[in-house]
C-alpha cells in the first residue's frame, strides 16, 4: 500500500513537471500547483514507513522517466534510441531499489 503512494507520487511529479514548463493560465496553474501538493504530501507518508532514501530515488526516477517519456509522445520531443535506452536503465535501477526494500513499522509519535 504505501509503495502505491510512492507509484501516484511519482505519477503526479510528471504532471507539475510538465506544468511548470507550460502552464500559462490559472486553470493550468491551480493544476501544477494541485499536483505539488498532492505528489509531495503522498512522497512524505510513504516515507514515514518506507526507508526515505529510497522513497526518493523511486519516486525522483519514476517521475524522470515519465517526464522524458511525456515530452516525447505528447510534446514532440524526438525520440532517440539513447534516451530510451537510459529511461530503462533508470527504471531497471528504481524497481532494484523497490525489490530490495522491506516495508518497515513506522517508528515515532504516530507508531504506537
């Protein structure tokens, strides 16, 4: 369950990525702003029970090689072998880090 928070996280990282590069309204501007908060707020929970640094290095790689990706389908970014090939080496790295990491009990005010 809290991996999934780390999965969305990473998913809303590739909307206000791409938010702060074009948004140009308020409409778009109240969505990169809303996908900060709520990309931030699910990193942080996750990292209450997670190890933190590796909730960042998934949530940092997933949410680069969505970014890398959304350019190129939705933004004409051109595709390149290379670039594709180092998104999956990425990727390769960051579900290492999730296989490797144990779920643990949070520890703290909130642990009881």
């Amino acid at each position: 369950m809290h991996w999934l928070k780390v999965f969305i996280a990473a998913f809303f990282e590739v909307f206000w990525v791409i938010g702060l590069k074009y948004a140009d309204s308020p409409l778009t501007w109240t969505g990169t702003i809303i996908s900060i908060a709520v990309s931030f707020y699910l990193m942080i929970m996750a990292g209450k029970v997670l190890p933190v640094g590796t909730v960042y290095a998934v949530f940092v790689g997933m949410g680069t090689a969505g970014t890398v990706l959304s350019e190129m389908i939705f933004f004409g970014e051109p595709f390149k072998l290379t670039k594709i090939m180092l998104v999956l080496m990425l990727l390769i790295g960051v579900l290492g880090l999730k296989l490797v990491t144990k779920e643990g009990k949070a520890e703290g005010a909130e642990s009881s």
